[in-house]
C-alpha cells in the first residue's frame, strides 16, 4: 500500500465521519479492507469480487463482514447461484435488503 495514498483516506475518513451528513461511504478497488487495508476504515463497507476475492460464505464468515456490496461480472450463472441460495438481495432477511448486488459497468 501506498503510506501517502493510505494517509490521505485516513484523513478524508476522519473528517467524513465528524461530519453529520446522512451519506454512507462504500470502499472499492485499492481501498477495499484487505492487506494492509484490513482493519482500516472500520465504519465502511466494501464491495468485493467473488472470482477474485472470497466466495459468498467466507466473505461473511472469515473475518470480511464489510463485504457487502457483491461487484461481479455478469454471469448467469453467479447471479442464479446467489438468487437460488435467497443471498443478500435475493434474501428475505431485511438486514440483507440494504445492500445491493451489480454487475460490473461495460469495459
């Protein structure tokens, strides 16, 4: 990880959470919570990528709870997976509906 890069989200974190706008921060590409980016940035969530990442189960089960937002490529597959097993947006548990599944934008 980049310390300068790393320190300037600490600092955007820092002054956007004394802040008391009704806005929820989501952490994409090298700000995910992995590597050195772990256990930074607490309050956020995340999205994350099934293929590349973690599968459904260990994202929420080992330790990646702020993987929230599914960010995959379209697949029919994925998407029927997920859809069968009634996971987050397809879930009927309401703690679940918030969060959102979307497919990758166009290359």
């Amino acid at each position: 990880c980049s310390e300068q890069w790393s320190n300037l989200v600490d600092d955007f974190y820092a002054d956007a959470n004394n802040r008391s706008a009704h806005v929820q921060f989501v952490l994409d590409g090298d700000g995910k919570p992995s590597g050195c980016n772990k256990n930074k940035w607490q309050e956020w969530i995340s999205v994350w990528i099934q293929d590349d990442e973690l599968s459904p189960d260990a994202a929420l089960l080992t330790g990646y709870p702020r993987y929230a937002i599914l960010n995959n490529p379209e697949s029919m597959l994925d998407w029927t997976i997920l859809r069968k097993a009634n996971y987050f947006k397809f879930s009927t548990r309401p703690e679940y509906l918030q969060y959102p599944l979307q497919l990758w934008e166009p290359s």
